[in-house]
C-alpha cells in the first residue's frame, strides 16, 4: 500500500502503467525506446476518501482527470523507465496529499485605529508631495 495520509492509502494493484514514446530531444533514444510512462489510476477506488478531498482534487487535476473519473499521470522527464515511473508515482502521491489538505477559513478582521491613521498620514503626505510639483504661480496681468 502507498501511503498518503494516516487514513488513506493507494493499492498498488488499482494502478495501470502504459509505456509511450518521449516527445521532445533525445536522438535516437527518442526513436526507439518508450520511455515516456502513463500512470492511470481510478479515482473511486480510493476508500475512504473525503467528498471534500473529491472536489479540491478534481480542481488540482483539472484535465488530467477524465470524465470516467481516472486519473491520468504522463511522466516523460526522464529518459529511462524506471526514473520516469518513479516521477509519475511520485507525482501522484503529491497531488493527493495536496488534495488531502483542507485550507484554513479566512477569519474576517478589521482594520485597527492606528492603521486607519496611517493610511490618511500617508495620503495627507503624498499630496502635499503632489501639490509641490505645481510650477510657479500665473500672474493675471
């Protein structure tokens, strides 16, 4: 089992790898190995998993992951197998602990007395700075 949280954790046998060409530089390398891995790995196998934790991982997906609910991984930083399976696990468990946070509620504040003075002190300031730049006064002759 692949750990994310205390309470959830990835099995490893819900996950399916399929190997692809790399795009992008590499010269013959590029041509004839595939190196490049797609890691899938369906969403709704996760028990345990929050409806919250659903909705903030579908935002953090974003296309990534499909209508069928499946999450789709392609990890082509590499040029071996091995490493690029490594980065998309990697990857995956990344983004479901990002999901698995909740953010904190933003606590309304006010602004205190002497913030308020400050903000007028240094507006007061600024266009008295402003009102200087004036040239010189214009005679009516």
């Amino acid at each position: 089992m692949i750990r994310i949280t205390r309470s959830l954790a990835i099995d490893p046998a819900d996950l399916s790898e399929s190997f692809v060409r790399s795009s992008g530089p590499g010269g013959q390398n590029v041509n004839k190995l595939s190196t490049a891995v797609q890691l899938r790995y369906p969403v709704d196998r996760l028990a345990g998993m929050p409806p919250d934790m659903r909705e903030r991982l579908a935002v953090l997906a974003g296309r990534r992951l499909t209508a069928d609910g499946e999450l789709i991984i392609i990890a082509e930083r590499f040029r071996t197998q091995v490493q690029n399976r490594e980065d998309a696990l990697a990857r995956l468990v990344a983004l479901f602990k990002e999901a698995s946070v909740r953010p904190k509620a933003r606590i309304a504040t006010r602004p205190t007395r002497a913030s308020k003075v400050r903000r007028v002190e240094g507006k007061v300031k600024r266009g008295a700075i402003k009102r200087a730049r004036g040239g010189p006064a214009q005679d009516d002759h």
